[in-house]
C-alpha cells in the first residue's frame, strides 16, 4: 500500500489534507511542520512548510497525487510515492476499507 510523501505551506496543508480525506483518496493524512531549505529559480530559500503523509491505496494513489497537483498552490509540489514493504495487517484493512 502506498503511502504519498507531500510538501506544502503551512498554510495550505490543513486544506490539503482535509480534501483527500473528505474526498475518499485517502484514509489519514498525517501534517508535519518542518523547516525546507531549497533552491528555485536560480536562489536558495528557507521557508517553514508543512510535510503531509497520505495513506491511500494502490487503486486511489494516481487519483491522489493528480488532485494534489490540481489543488497545490506551487508551481511545481513535490508530491513522491512511497511504497512500504511490511504494513500491519489491521492497518492495511483500515486503510482499504475507508479509501474509495
């Protein structure tokens, strides 16, 4: 099952997460603050973002990373699959049973 790894504002990471949940693309995601140092466009920056886990499914990941794309307020989000090896076989049943 894969679990979608996003960057956003701070901000905007409330909204995100509520409409793929309320959306059924996903059954949790997890809102993390951290600080992002990176380059664009040529310059180095510091922002404070926020990092959203999104537990999803192999049939709803595409559709997933698609509206965050769509709803992202950056040009260019980081938006980058993970596909984890071992789940618990609970979680896994959870997380089928509540995503579309």
């Amino acid at each position: 099952m894969p679990t979608v790894y996003v960057t956003a504002p701070r901000e905007a990471a409330a909204d995100l997460a509520e409409l793929l949940v309320s959306e059924r693309l996903a059954a949790c995601v997890n809102v993390v603050d951290c600080a992002s140092t990176y380059r664009w466009e040529g310059e180095v920056h510091h922002d404070d973002e926020a990092i959203l886990f999104a537990k999803t499914t192999e049939e709803a990941c595409e559709a997933l990373m698609t509206r965050v794309e769509e709803a992202h307020p950056y040009d260019v989000p980081s938006v980058e699959r993970f596909d984890e090896s071992r789940v618990m076989a609970a979680f896994a049943r959870w997380r089928g049973d509540v995503v579309d």
